[in-house]
C-alpha cells in the first residue's frame, strides 16, 4: 500500500530543513514533486523517489475521505 499525495497535502521529512521546520506543504505532484516550507517558505523540487525517501509521514491530507 503506498500513500497518495495531493496538492495541498502536509507533510512531515525525516530531516528537519535548516530554517527549524519539518512541515512542508505540496504544491505539485507527478514525475516530480515540490514541496514548500511551512516555516520560510523556501520551495524544494524533488523527484518521486527522493520526495518518498524524504518524507516521513503525511500529517494533513487536502481530500480527507
Ligand atoms: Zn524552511
């Protein structure tokens, strides 16, 4: 079972980003992901793989069933 990810989604990474926060929110989806930093806002474009890799848990999904 994987997760699906959505625009809108909060995540939380395995690392923390050098601003202190490891919440992110996802601003695009696909082959490859942004995500931007709750915190300062920084945006980081990474592939499936290495986004998958990074995050360590979904804490707010956008489409709530
Ligand atoms: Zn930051």
């Amino acid at each position: 079972m994987s997760v699906t990810y959505n625009i809108g989604d909060i995540v939380q990474t395995r690392k923390k980003h050098p601003c202190g926060s490891d919440l992110w929110t996802v601003i695009r989806t696909g082959a490859d992901f942004k995500i931007k930093c709750n915190n300062c806002g920084r945006i980081v474009m990474l592939d499936r793989e290495k986004f998958l890799k990074r995050v360590k848990k979904l804490v707010q999904s956008e489409k709530q069933l």
